[in-house]
C-alpha cells in the first residue's frame, strides 16, 4: 500500500506532460512572442544586418538621422588597395595602376563620371572606352543591399566606406539595419494606434455578447424550460432536433448556411418571385453578415446550454414543484422563484465557458464570411488568425499576432475572475448544509 | 370545510389505482388514510390537492366542485414528506411565499408569518434558511407554509416519515395540537398505524385503491371489519390460527385447542372453516382456554415484555405481559386466551 500513494502522481504523468508541451508552452510562448517583431520578413531565427532602401527611410524617420540615410544610399567610388588589388588581377596594365595608385589613391568620386574622368587623365589610360568602364566599375563602393553577419562588419564597412559614425549613430544604425527580429513593445503601442483595433474590439464584444445573451444562455433556457413542461417523448425529440447543428461537420455546416444565402441559393431563389433582387444575403451587408453569424454561431451554442440546464431542472426535486403548485405558482412564477434560483450555478457555468469560448471560436465566422464584407465582422480571434497565421499577401506578422493574441488571454483571465466573483461561486461550491 | 369525493377514480395510463372511492370528510376533522405502499393513500392526497387530474368522479370543497380547478386556484394547504421547502429562500420567505404570490401587501404578509410561526414555535429562525434547520424545524416551517393562507384543507403527506423517533413523537403531538387550534380539516397520509391511530379523529384504512373500512381508532382495533384490518392495527401484531367451528366451540385441529365461542356466532357459523385473531394482550397466564407451546423468541421492551410461543404445527402465538416472568427462551409455557376478545373471520377474511 505505501506505493500506492504516488500512484496516481504516475497515471497522470502523460496528462501533465501534454499539458506542459500543447498548453502551458505554446501560452508562455505567445507571451514571449507576443514582445517580438517576429514575422516573415524577420524569420525566427538570428538576422544579419543591412543597409536598404526601407532601414535608410526608418533612419530618416525615426532618429532624424537624413543626411546620413542620404549618403548611405549612395553609391561612391573610391581609389583603393583593394581596388588596384582587383584590377591586377583582372589584367589591368601595372603602368595605369601605378600612376592611379600616385595620383588618387584615397580619394573618393560622388559620380561614375568623375571617377572615369580620374582614369582618363591618366597617361596610361586604357585605350576603349570599355576597358574605362570596367576598370571604374572595380572602385565601385556601396554598403547598400549588402548583409553582415555582425554589426562590427557593418561598422567597419561603413567605415570604409567614409563616413565614420558617432556612438548614438552607431546604435541608431545597428537598429535601423537589423533585419531578425527583436524583443520590443511597439505591437502594443501599434494595436492602441490603429484604428482598426476598436472596430475589432468593438465587433468582438458585439458578437460575443450577442451570441452569449440571445442564443447560448437565452435561448438556452427557453428550450430547457419550455421542454420541461413538455411530455417526455415530445421534450426528447425537440433536445435531438437542438443538438443537428453541434453534431454536424461545421465546414458542412457553414456550407449549407451559405447556400441558403448565396444569390443563386435558397434565399434569393424564393425571394425571387417576391421582387426581391437576387444576391448574396450573407455578405449583402454589415447588418446582414452579423445576422448570420451570430445564428450560425447560435443555433450551435445553444444545444449546450440547454442540455446543462434541462439537466439542472431535472435535478430539482418534484415535490417543490408540486409545492409551488399548491402555494399557487403558476408556470411564469414557477420559472421565477423556483427554477431560475435553482439554476443560478449552471448558468454561471455556461455563462463564463461560453464567453470564453465565443472569445476565442473564429472558425464559423472564418468559414462564413471571413470576416466581411469589409472586415465588418472581424472578431479579435479572427484578426489574430489573418495577422500571424494567413494573409493573401504572405506577410505574417507573428510577433503582432501574439501580441493579439495575449490580449485575448488576458481579457479572458479578467472575465473568469469577474464572473466567479459576480455569481459567488465560493457559496455555490460549498458543501451542502441540508442532507 | 367539508371534503368530499364522489366516485373519484384516478389511473395511471391503463393502470386503473383507484376506482369510485367515495370519502367524506367532516369540517374541522382530521382523517388518516392509512395502508402499505402502493394502496393508493398519496394519490387520493394528490388529487384532492389538485396535482394529480382525476379520471372519475368529482371533488367537493364545501358544496363547490372543484374536480376541475387547478392546484393553484384550490385553496389547499400541503405538508410533503420531504418538507420542500425552497432552498433558496429563508424560512420567512418560505413561509410567505404563498401570500406572496397573492400578491398581498408586504407589511401584511409580515404580520401573517410572524404569526403563523409564533403558533409553530419557529420565530426565532425566521432569517435562516432551510439548509440551516434540524428535521424537526423544517417540518415546523413545512407546517407554517401550509397553514399560513388559511387553506380550506391541510393535507400531511407521510410528515413525520423523514424524523427521528423522539422528534416524531414530539411532532405528532405539535400537528396535532395545531390542527385542533386552527380548527382545520385536515388529511394524513401515513403507513404508520400508531401515527394514524394517535393523530386522528377518524381512519379509513386503504388497500389497492379501496377503502376497507372508516372509522374512529378504537372502535377500528376493537372492531375490525377483516383480517386485513386486524392485521394493521396493533403493534405487536396480531396472531392469527386457522380452524373450524364445531358445537359452539373453535377447534384448532393440530393441537386440538378448544376456544368456547359465543353462542349467537357459533350456532350460525357451526361447521364453518374460519380463522380466529388474538392479540397479544389477550394471550396471557392465567386466561380461560388454555394454549400448550414452546417461548420461541423473548423481545424485552422495556415496560413490557413481548413472547412468541410457538405451537406444535410452527404457528406462532404472541403475548405482552407487564410483569417479567422468569420464563426463558425454549420453556413450554402454558397460557390462556381471553375468549372474548377474540377475532373471528371467513375464510374471505371477512369478519363474523
């Protein structure tokens, strides 16, 4: 028997483990990346550093540093070692190098031209023009389109390059250049400035609320209720026919819910005759779109609700309902002062999974709309989806999407806290005085 | 008020569980419908306070008909045998619930419940709730909620089943003291013959949807209209031994016992097959017609003491006596039957 205590601690081992690999990590994961600007063009791994056309306008815009960002983009050409080195070995005649080395070594040209003009007053100039061209195109200097591995290389090829840089623009540069991705909290600071985020947030709590309110606790109740005072075999077949849309493939489900609105579907065919246009009522309008979304999301939410609390009412003893019967209660009353009380937990329970769930379920509206028309009905959950994870243009932005995503874990922390709170759950939980 | 019902008949599906019973109740009297499980005392309760629909007949409260009135509309007052009282109301709440939904003012209902559980000896619990009361207070609360709009019937559906012994003893006495207060027609529903007998102005003693026979308690013990009535009524139960008449005497043919029978009944019964009831407390040393056996079980109760003397055949006699007499376990013992008292029935059951 001494074993047998961490017996349990071993059968649950595999649990835990999952738990830690497909949950615990993949939440401190989001956090983590939700502080990155992590996304394709950063790759997850290291970066490099390089001078573009893009890092040279974020040092114009963001550390004021223009003229430095000019003469970077610039390409010059430079009388060098290295240069004479190279055309030495292409063949270039030693007389021209030498006097090229005497006259101009050092010396810096802004212009293709000049630099050929430098090589033409040479007195062992090449003959063709050609061969001028080739040789100039050897002292050709850029740090442009170039990537190094450290931002000591950078350093030192700008260095050479001729513009040696000051401390605070060396860390402007290294931050401007850096193309991997970097620990940061502009995503936030991002989410708060764009207008997009409040119809978001605003969409979100609409369809969230909407659904909760009208379809999964309401409606919810509704069909418990009104199939407890049913007779049984009908109250069953009313549950079963409730429970289709939960058990039916959603792909298929949101299918048959678009034929039912496409302009040459179901809807239009028989408002057709009416003098109604044919379109497509799903994405006809915002107002539209929110109809089926929140009853595609509803007709689904609501079986669950309703077998909890037909179980519930289930659960209440029938000799109170015969009391209230006798006290004079009639059917409203009987729902007011007895049921409803009973049902207070249930319905806590449903309240604040389905909230939780509505936060974070996006494939309905995925399949359905995908968030139109016009992002009229993107939800948070569906914004974080399209911004880390599918776009059409291929830019996946993971670090901003996890920082959405944490919103989502937050504002679900805060709900849950403030759900037990509002329903007491401490009282509801506590054992029963009455046996 | 006056209950009556008149033919009532009531069935489950094809299951017919009462046929044209007719009972009345008087103003102001307390009834018990007593019988086993399954004789349908709790549904004759349930249609009268209107839960259960009749199939048959009518109900009267007063001269009003009220078959067809919904239990909302009938003005009963019912106690169940789990109390049901809402759990999430106090015991103020439970009370008044009925006046409330009356719609009566609050100042009212206040006054009307503080009342109610001044006569049941709860004001002091008031504010709890339910979950916080003893057995004994919940019944209490029970009682208070049922009787608090004046019904014009109080129904008691098994309420003393779920107490304790000592608290069953007390609340017998409390319901019905309050009964006889109130001035109530009341109706209990109890398997428990002591309850029924102690409670009660009048028993009609039920059996598969029949009532066999309705009358005070004593004159039900002392005179049972069969076997099935003796049998329910009297704890120890009665002893029954099956024979003939012959020559004015019953004669129990394994052990030849001899009971000398009253004149009238046995001229006119004579030759007849019949089965003779004694009770305990007629079956005692000393009596007339004397009884060989073997004591086969001793239960000591205290004040008194109860044998099983076993007769040569295997029946089983009983006897309670007051004094502790020294016999043990496997005596023979030689007792006597009071003829007088003892029961005679048909083979039908029936009583003669």
């Amino acid at each position: 028997m001494g074993n047998s205590k961490h017996l349990g601690l071993y059968m649950l081992a595999p649990a835990f483990l999952f738990v830690i690999v497909f949950f615990l990590t993949p939440v401190l994961l989001t956090g983590v990346f939700g502080f990155t600007n992590m996304s394709t063009a950063t790759g997850i791994t290291g970066g490099s550093y390089m001078v573009s056309q893009s890092s040279m306008q974020a040092l114009k815009d963001r550390h004021d540093l223009s003229e430095i960002a000019k003469k970077l983009s610039q390409v010059i050409y430079t009388i060098d070692e290295e240069g004479l080195n190279a055309a030495a070995q292409e063949g270039v005649d030693a007389g021209t190098l030498a006097e090229l080395k005497a006259g101009f070594l050092g010396q810096s040209f802004q212009k293709r031209r000049a630099v050929e003009r430098a090589i033409k007053s040479l007195d062992n100039r090449p003959s063709s023009t050609r061969a001028i061209k080739k040789l100039s195109a050897l002292f050709e200097r850029s740090v442009l389109n170039i990537r190094y591995d450290t931002e000591v290389d950078l350093f030192a090829a700008i260095d050479k390059f001729g513009l040696p840089l000051s401390v605070a623009e060396k860390t402007a540069m290294s931050d401007v250049t850096y193309t991997g991705w970097v620990f940061t909290t502009d995503n936030f600071k991002r989410m708060i400035s764009l207008p997009d985020t409040m119809t978001t947030l605003i969409n979100t709590l609409f369809y969230v609320f909407v659904t909760l309110i009208v379809f999964n606790t309401g409606f919810a109740l509704v069909l418990a209720i009104s199939t407890h005072y049913m007779d049984a075999a009908s109250a069953g077949f009313f549950r079963s026919v409730w429970l289709l849309p939960r058990i039916t493939p959603p792909v298929l489900y949101v299918l048959m819910w678009k034929w039912l609105a496409w302009d040459t579907g179901f809807l239009s065919t028989v408002l057709g005759p009416l003098g109604f246009e044919p379109r497509n009522w799903m994405l006809d309008t915002p107002a539209n779109a929110w109809t089926f979304i929140i009853l595609i999301n509803g007709m689904v939410g609501a079986s669950m609700g309703m077998l909890i609390f037909s179980s519930a009412i289930k659960a209440i003893p029938s000799s109170l309902f015969y009391a209230s019967e006798v006290d004079g209660a009639n059917r409203m009353q009987q729902v007011r002062h007895i049921i409803l009380p009973q049902l207070r937990f249930p319905i806590l329970f449903i309240t604040s999974y389905q909230t939780l769930s509505l936060l974070t379920s996006f494939e309905y509206i995925l399949l359905a709309t995908e968030g139109g028309p016009g992002g009229a009905t993107e939800v948070w959950a569906l914004t974080t989806y399209l911004k880390a994870l599918s776009n059409y243009a291929g830019a996946l932005e993971y670090g901003y999407g996890a920082a959405l995503a944490l919103v989502l874990v937050v504002v679900g922390v805060f709900l849950s806290i403030l759900y037990l709170k509002l329903f007491d759950f401490k009282t509801l939980t506590a054992p029963p005085k009455i046996e | 008020m006056r209950i009556l019902l008149d033919n009532f008949t009531k069935s489950f599906g094809k299951l017919t569980v009462i046929d044209q019973m007719n009972l009345e109740i008087h103003d102001g009297e307390m009834i018990a419908l007593l019988g086993g499980s399954g004789c349908g005392k709790s549904t004759t309760l349930f249609a009268i306070c209107g839960i259960h629909k009749v199939n048959g007949g009518r109900i009267l409260f007063g001269d009003k008909d009220v078959t067809n009135i919904t239990s909302q509309e009938r003005n009963v007052g019912v106690v169940f045998q789990s109390f049901a009282l809402y759990p999430h109301m106090t015991v103020e709440q439970n009370i008044g619930f009925p006046l409330k939904l009356r719609k009566e003012p609050v100042e009212q209902i206040k006054r009307k419940v503080h009342e109610i559980a001044e006569m049941v000896h709860i004001e002091v619990l008031l504010h709890r709730r339910p979950g916080e009361l003893s057995g004994g207070q919940q019944q209490r609360v029970a009682l208070a909620r049922a009787l608090v709009r004046r019904p014009d019937v109080l129904l008691l559906d098994e309420p003393l089943a779920n107490l304790d012994a000592t608290l069953r003893l007390e609340m017998r006495s409390e319901i019905r003291r309050i009964q006889q207060e109130t001035g109530i027609t009341a109706v209990l529903v109890t398997h428990d013959q002591v309850e029924a007998m102690s409670m009660c102005d009048r028993i009609a003693i039920m059996d598969e949807g029949k009532i066999v026979q309705i009358t005070e308690p004593r004159d039900m013990y002392v005179n049972p209209v069969s076997d099935f009535v003796a049998g329910f009524l009297g704890s120890p139960p009665i002893a029954f031994l099956e024979g003939r008449i012959e020559d004015g005497k019953f004669v129990e043919p394994s052990t030849g016992v001899h009971m000398p029978l009253s004149a009238d009944v046995a001229t006119a019964n004579n030759g007849r097959e019949v089965r003779v009831g004694i009770r305990p407390e007629y079956f005692q040393p000393g009596n007339g017609a004397m009884i060989k056996g073997r004591v086969s079980f001793i239960e000591a109760q205290g004040r008194e003491t109860l044998y099983n003397v076993m007769l040569p055949d295997g029946n089983i006699l009983r006897s309670i006596q007051g004094s502790h007499s020294p016999v043990k376990i496997g005596d023979d013992v030689e007792w006597g039957v009071d003829t007088a008292h003892i029961l005679i029935f048909g083979q039908d059951g029936l009583r003669i």
